[in-house]
C-alpha cells in the first residue's frame, strides 16, 4: 500500500513557465515532507522541504505547498529551466524522532527549451 | 566535504554468489540509510542506523540481506545469496539528527544479478 503517491509519472513544461508537480499522502501521521531532485546515474538531492504546521515554504524559484486536509502537497517552480529536468520525489516522515523517510515513486520532469 | 561515497558503483555477478555493497557516510552524521530503488517499488528504506546501531531493519526483503555498521564511518549491506530480482540501484544516505531529517543520498550501486 503505497502510503506517498505521485500520480503523474512524467510532465513536460515550457522553459519559462510554470511547473507543477503534485504529491497526496494516505498517512495522516505524516507531518514533514520533503522533495527531492534526482538527475541519472546520480543519488536524489535534497530541494525543499515543510513541515505540517506550514501550508507553504519557498526557496527562490521553488515553492511548496501543503493541504493537510487534502493530504495533498505540491511543488511549483517557477520560471522553469532546462536544468530542471530530472525526475522529482516527494517524500514524508511522520517526525516525532523518526528519520525514516517514505518515497513516492517520482515524476519525471521534462523542460523544453 | 565530499559528500556519501559508495562503492562500487556498478556490480555485476552471478547468481547465488555473494555481494557487498559499502558506504561511506558524510562526517558527523548520525544516522546511515540504506535504500533500494526499483521500477516497481520505487524508493524503498531497507535499514536505518543511529549511531551505527541498527534501529529499524523492517525494511529489509529477506534473511539473505545483512547490514552491518562496525563504526562511523563505514557501512555494509550484504546479500547473500543474490538473486536475479536483487538487481536494482542500492543507495545509501546519511544525516545528522538536527537537520532536521534532510538525508544526503550518494550516487547509489547499480547491482544487476545474472
């Protein structure tokens, strides 16, 4: 039972324009969540994180968004850029002393130049 | 500093023969994951380790897999003995308990069983 779901395997944006790359969680324990990047042939890097008690985070280009009553989390970037391709994780932990980190199984963005 | 190290990066064996994959953990990070990364599965946390104790090890397929953390600064995971559905990308990851639980991946173990 895949308890973090990322239900768009792959999405192409326009350089320039917005990308939107959508994460829903079953797990109501879950209170902090992260996105990784992952390029090929390398290991996931950490983008942006935010915790429960926030609805929104930002990081220059990068913004993410949590509705805990949704169970539903996203990351814009905007604008987008070539050198964001790669494919996204979104992952979750239920805090509280617990540094195990569920994944979801990625989508792969793909910016068009 | 240069970040998780794992070796080797691509291991190619046979069946029933034995492979251990190593990690080498950022400095000063307390707690080692080791992650197995499948098209069908995805990204799947086998084991973790805080303060080279092993805290949960739920994650791990079978009694063929082992993991062990003899200090701080290395980690093994082992299978034995491997299996064609073994193959995958292993990852290992570290961090320290007031990063707020952002893991640092290295570039992970491609391991294909023939």
């Amino acid at each position: 039972d895949q308890q973090v779901k990322q239900n768009s395997p792959s999405l192409s944006v326009q350089e320039g324009r917005i990308s939107i790359l959508n994460c829903d969680y079953t797990n109501s324990m879950f209170d902090y969540f992260l996105w990784y990047k992952k390029y090929p042939a390398e290991g996931p890097t950490f983008l942006i994180s935010i915790s429960s008690i926030k609805d929104k985070n930002e990081d220059g280009r990068f913004t993410v968004f949590l509705n805990k009553s949704a169970k539903h989390l996203s990351l814009h970037i905007v604008p987008s850029q070539p050198g964001d391709s790669a494919v996204y994780f979104c992952a979750a932990s239920t805090g509280a002393g617990s540094y195990q980190l569920t994944f979801g199984k990625g989508t792969k963005l793909s910016v068009i130049p | 500093d240069a970040g998780v190290i794992q070796s080797p990066r691509h291991e190619v064996t046979e069946m029933g023969q034995e492979v251990t994959l190593r990690c080498k953990p950022i400095s000063g990070h307390d707690y080692l994951f080791w992650y197995r990364q499948t098209m069908m599965r995805g990204l799947e946390l086998l084991i973790y380790f805080n303060n080279n104790v092993p805290i949960d090890d739920s994650g791990m397929p079978e009694d063929r897999f082992s993991a062990k953390m003899p200090n701080a600064s290395f980690s093994t995971l082992k299978i034995q003995p491997s299996e064609p559905r073994d193959s995958a990308v292993y990852f290992c990851a570290s961090s320290f308990h007031r990063d707020n639980i952002k893991a640092f991946f290295g570039q992970g173990t491609r391991l294909t069983v023939v």
